[in-house]
C-alpha cells in the first residue's frame, strides 16, 4: 500500500498550531483561559517565554509549564501584560473629572470597576482623584485581574520612587489639585502610598474570558485591556461591563480602544469621544 503523501506544512503554521495547543492545556490544566487573545501579542510573548525558558519549541515549553506549576506562575507575565503609570492618559481623568463626578455625586454611594488593574497604578489614581472630589468615602473600588503577583503588587501599592516624577507631571495634567506627594512617602527604595486610600479598594481575582459581572457599579475603566483579545473576546468584556453597569453608568475605555466595531457599538454613547469615555444608552 502507497504511502500517504502529507502536504508541507509552514513553520509559521506549525507554530500557530502548537501555540493554540498550549492554550488549550493551560485552560485544562490551571483554568485561565487565553484562547481568545490576539495571536499577534500571543505569537509574541510566548516566543519570550521560550527565550527566557531555553524551550526551541513551543512543546518543550508547553511540557514545562504542565508539570512545573510554580513556573507557570512565574510564566503569568507573558500571558498577561503589566504596562501601566499612574494617572496614564491624563486627559482621560479630566474627563472623568468634568463628566462622570458631577453625576457620581447624585448618588448616596458608588461603586467603579477597575477591571485588569495589572500592577494597580490606575485604581490608585481614581482612588486620588475620588477623594480630591470628596467621594472616596462614599466609594467602594473593585480592581480585578487574572495575574496573582500583578494583584499583590497593586494592593501594596508601593511603587518605584524614580516613576514620581513622570507620575507627577501626569496627576498635574489631570487636574490634580494638590501635589502627587502629599500621598505618599518614601520608604524602602519606593514611594508607599497613603493607606487610607486602601480603606475604600477591593482587590480581586476575575477573568474577563470566564467569570460573570460580580456587583452593580457606576463605573468602570477597563483601559488598554481590550486591545489583547480577539473580536468575540472583546464583544463578551463589553457584555460584562453592559450588564454591570447602573443606568445610565460610564465606561473607560484606553485610548487605542473604540465599541464602534463591536457587537454593543450602539448600547453606548459617547460623552467624551476622544477620551475614550462613554455612557451606558438608556
């Protein structure tokens, strides 16, 4: 009997074939679920893990990352991405400060949804932002994320002292209405930062792949998250946020970010398009 002929296959083929098996194992081996990425970033960051991990193929480091559990935890930065600065975009909190608090004030208390926190800058600049506008009290502010260390890192929130000065100019920019250090104070090589802004902070594990809404929130700022899943990934985030928001409430988007493609493109209007800020359609 002949032999069966196979086609050629490209390597690049082969590499998306293994990539997407190695996808497939971590959702069955430890339930994070990245399937739904952007191949480009995956393509990307997985070949970073395989640098860091002496693997010349994506199976070598897929075997790896199945039987050494402490090295997937360790492989969690190049899954997730952990690029943030506090007060990041400052025109997008002047807008949240012109637009959204004078409607937060309405209510007898709020709730906002920092959802891919990473490493926390920027639920610590609304946590600022809200006690400059005499909300924080009223306030509950849940920072959720799928990455353990990024977690523990934003609920310390301590960060590098030679980043107060870019942080500064940004808090400046948004209106701050003070000065970025009467918030924090040197200590241990790293600016630590007031812990009474702690007090009204949230911090949580939640999947936007997998998890459902958790509370009903007036807010949420999900920035430079989106821009890492796939179409239907990013359909079923904005679904989330939909769903969780009040009436009328506001979503954040990042600034290389838009609903105008997706499947929710007309559940919102924008209130500050350029900002990457909207309103819930009522």
């Amino acid at each position: 009997m002949p032999g069966v002929v196979l086609a050629p296959v490209k390597e690049a083929e082969l590499f998306d074939l293994e990539l997407k098996l190695l996808l497939e194992a971590i959702y069955q081996r430890y339930h994070y679920d990245f399937r739904q990425y952007a191949m480009s970033s995956l393509r990307r960051r997985v070949r970073q893990a395989m640098a860091r991990y002496d693997c010349t193929q994506v199976a070598q480091l897929q075997h790896r990352l199945l039987h050494e559990p402490e090295l997937f935890a360790q492989a969690m930065q190049f899954f997730t991405v952990q690029v943030s600065e506090m007060f990041r975009d400052p025109d997008y909190f002047g807008a949240l400060r012109e637009q959204a608090v004078p409607v937060l004030r309405t209510y007898p208390s709020i709730k906002l949804w920092v959802a891919g926190c990473s490493t926390g800058e920027e639920v610590w600049s609304l946590a600022i932002l809200l006690r400059e506008e005499g909300l924080l009290e009223r306030s509950i502010l849940y920072a959720t994320d799928i990455n353990p260390e990024a977690l523990s890192t934003a609920e310390a929130g301590i960060f590098d002292l030679e980043r107060m000065a870019l942080f500064s100019r940004n808090y400046l920019k948004a209106g701050g209405k003070g000065s970025l250090s009467d918030y924090y104070t040197g200590a241990y090589n790293g600016a630590v930062f007031d812990r009474t802004l702690r007090r009204n902070i949230v911090f949580a594990d939640h999947s936007l792949a997998t998890d459902t809404v958790f509370s009903e929130v007036h807010l949420v700022s999900c920035r430079n998250v989106l821009i890492y899943f796939n179409r239907a990934l990013q359909d079923r985030a904005i679904g989330l946020f939909h769903e969780a928001l009040v009436h009328r409430g506001f979503l954040g988007l990042g600034s290389k970010e838009s609903l105008q493609f997706g499947a929710h493109a007309r559940a919102f209007e924008a209130c500050a398009r350029e900002q990457r800020l909207y309103r819930k359609v009522a």
